[in-house]
C-alpha cells in the first residue's frame, strides 16, 4: 500500500503518514540496538524496515539475530554452534 493510499485511508496527507513511518523506523533502530547493547551485542547490521538486527555474541562466540514485532515484542536468536562452555547441546 503507497503512503498516498494510507492518507487516504486515515484521512491524513501523505507527507504526515511518511513523517510517522520514518518515526517509527527510528524508534524500531532504536530499540534493536539498546537491545544488543544491553545484551553486550556487537551490531554488524540493522534494517529497521525489516524489524532485523544481526549481529556478534563475544561471550558466545556466535552470530545473533535480534528481531521486533508488535505481536512478540523482542526476542535474541543464538545460533548454535557448540562452541560455548557447559552447553549441553552437542553439534556434529
């Protein structure tokens, strides 16, 4: 659905609805990174239109991936390698 489409759905311009989506995406960016920051997460993307961050774990020594939706809120993805100490998942 174009901007222009959502205006007319809202009963807002264009311009207001492009200025909320740009809003939104700032605040998506800013929690994903606060979100790694705390979770001590090197970002090596973020695409906040995708709700994606993607990242590295130097405590486990593994990639990352922090995702946002409004219906699940935020969730940290581990890959699982084996690599970490006292893991009890093995990996062949």
């Amino acid at each position: 659905m174009s901007l222009a489409e959502m205006g007319r759905r809202l009963g807002v311009t264009r311009q207001a609805v492009s200025k909320a989506v740009k809003g939104i995406d700032k605040r998506v960016s800013q929690t994903l990174e606060s979100t790694a920051a705390a979770a001590k997460i090197e970002v090596r993307y973020l695409d906040p239109e995708k709700d994606v961050l993607l990242g590295y774990s130097h405590e486990t020594k593994d990639r990352v991936i922090v995702t946002f939706s409004t219906q699940y809120a935020i969730h940290i993805w581990h890959y699982c390698s084996g690599r970490c100490k006292g893991c009890e998942t093995l990996v062949s």
